[in-house]
C-alpha cells in the first residue's frame, strides 16, 4: 500500500509542542530548529517568518524555519534562519521535495533576492554555497582530566595559565554582565551589538538551556564571559565576549575550558564550538583546541542577484563603517548597533 502523501503546512500556536517534539528527536535538526526561534525573529527583529512543515498521516515528518530579511542596505532574503549558523530542511528526505517547492514559491512570491539554507551538509551541490564559513565540533570525554589532556600542548599551557593566575567561574542569573563584555569586545572589532532585550528573550524562551558562564579575576571582577545553549547531548558556546585585560590572564582560554568541564559533568557528549570565518583569529584559536574545522554548506536560491551575498566583515567594502564605528562611544554603538545589525542576520 502507497504511503500517505506528506502535506506543507505552517506552524501555528497548537502546533509548538509536536514541532519541538519532533526536533528533540531528529537526529538531523539542531537547537536553531526550534519554534522559540519564531517568537525571537518576528517580537525582537521584527521579522516575517514562515515555519514550515511537512505531515503524513497527522504526523509531522520534516520541519522548514525561515523568516524573511528585508533591508534597502543588505539586501532582501528569506532565510533558514538568521541569526543562526545551522537551518534548512531537518527530517525526511523524501518530504524535502514539498518544503523546498513550498519555500521557493514563496520565495518569488515575496520578490525575495535570495533564499538561504544553512545546512550542516550539502544538499544541493549544483546551487550556489558560500564557503566563508566553518563549524567545530568534537565529542567530549566523560572525564574532566581526559578532557584536558585531549587539548593540544600549547593550548593546555593557556589553560593552566588561567589556573594559575586564579581566575574563577560563576554562572549568572541574568545577561547584563555578559553584555557588558560583549558590547565592549564587538565595538573594539567595529561591529555592532545584537539588543540587550535579544540577550534576555533567549533566557527566557530557553530556559535552563541557556547559561552564561562569565570568568572573573581574583578580585571577582568580570574578564570574560559566553552565553551557551544546550540541545540533547551538546553544549553549544554561541555569543561572548571578554575585557581588555582577559588576555594577558589567559581568561578566555580558561573560560571554555571551565564550559568543557561544567558540561562534561552534566553528561554532556558533543562540544559544539559554533562557526568561523576560514583564515579568522577565531578559526585558528578553535583549531588550537584540536577541533578540526567542518565547512558548512550555506546553499542559496538567486533570483534578483547575480551572486552569493556577501554581508560580512570580511567584505572590504565595510573597511571604512568598521573603521568608524570602533570610534563611536559604547552607549552610542548600542543605541544605534540594533538597527544596522538586525538585518544582517
């Protein structure tokens, strides 16, 4: 007998539960697959979003996040899903064909530039991909000291000169100290800061699933500090950001050590240490922790461009706005960092 033809629909406010459930046990769907992502894209970015799934026989099959990214300086995207380094298609392969045939007729239908998916994997190698990017991710070993001495030598010198040099590490309740670093360590890179009220929204919808561990000295003042996510087995480092001085103490070095070790014994299996730019500082400082670098397969749908877009800061035509805003005052760059940054993505 002929299985049941799997139908596209969009999720509604009854349909959370059953979304969630399903992506909790996708093997394929990650923390980014969420539905709280929805609430985040349309309340903090204002967003339009269209989270598609796929049903057979009242049982969802696959599940499609996008939300739709319109903006006179970058462009006009739909997107699975901005903000996020992993999206597309999460489920059956043989209900992908009705999501993407859904998803690109309403990609012409919004008069979108491009669609994006930002697979883990190809599934299209006959499309346009951007290869400026690449995640590292590495199982981690039940035991905190096998842990440590998987790390290669010189990064495990740095870690230990954080041990030394007394450095300690709390989790907070709230995000205000983390911002604090984060707003800081962006401007001095001359990129704006993702809102405050982002920060907070995601403790709220995730709940125990987001964690900030900030470092601090021996005086107990803040030198470094990651908001992290939590998805079944993995810990997922996603945003940080550190003091001026967190560097000759080796506090950042410490601070994902102590994230290794804090999840190690939450019987966490798989350190995710999210992507990077190929050729970046960030790229080469997770290869020194022996994680080997996975390129990721953004595939992209072009209709009114003639290539993949490119609004990075690695693009030099931002040389002179990152140039500029380093100079700007903090309060400042988080006044106005909100509006620029949202239609990045």
């Amino acid at each position: 007998m002929d299985r049941p033809v799997a139908t596209v629909k969009e999720l509604s406010e009854a349909d959370r539960a059953r979304w969630d459930a399903f992506v909790r046990a996708c093997p394929d769907a990650t923390f980014f697959h969420l539905s709280a992502w929805q609430r985040i894209m349309e309340d903090v970015f204002r967003h339009r979003t269209f989270f598609l799934y796929a049903e057979r026989a009242g049982e969802i099959v696959a599940v499609l996040p996008l939300a739709q990214v319109k903006s006179r300086l970058f462009g006009h995207a739909l997107t699975s899903l901005p903000f996020c380094v992993y999206g597309g298609i999460a489920g059956a392969a043989e209900a992908a064909p009705a999501l993407e045939a859904h998803a690109e007729a309403l990609a012409v239908r919004l008069g979108v530039d491009h669609l994006e998916y930002r697979n883990l994997v190809p599934r299209h190698p006959d499309w346009p991909q951007q290869d400026l990017y690449a995640t590292f991710r590495k199982e981690i070993a039940p035991e905190p000291e096998a842990n440590m001495l998987a790390i290669p030598r010189k990064q495990r010198a740095m870690v230990r000169k954080g041990i030394a040099n007394g450095l300690a590490s709390r989790f907070d309740e709230g995000v205000d100290t983390f911002f604090d670093l984060y707003s800081d360590n962006v401007l001095r890179h001359g990129t704006p800061a993702l809102p405050l009220r982002f920060f907070e929204r995601l403790r709220t919808e995730f709940g125990d699933d987001c964690e900030v561990l900030t470092v601090v000295d021996r005086s107990g003042m803040p030198l470094s500090s990651v908001l992290s996510f939590y998805f079944r087995d993995e810990v997922l480092p996603y945003y940080a950001g550190d003091a001026l001085a967190a560097r000759e103490l080796a506090a950042n070095d410490f601070k994902y050590w102590e994230l290794m070790r804090h999840a190690c014994g939450k019987g966490v299996r798989l350190f995710d240490f999210g992507r990077s730019k190929v050729g970046t500082g960030p790229y080469a400082f997770k290869k020194n922790w022996g994680f080997t670098p996975q390129p990721l397969a953004y595939e992209y749908r072009l209709y009114r461009r003639d290539s993949v877009p490119q609004n990075n800061p690695m693009n030099p035509r931002y040389r002179l706005f990152i140039a500029l805003w380093r100079r700007l005052p903090r309060s400042v760059a988080n006044a106005l960092g909100p509006h620029i940054v949202r239609n990045l993505g």
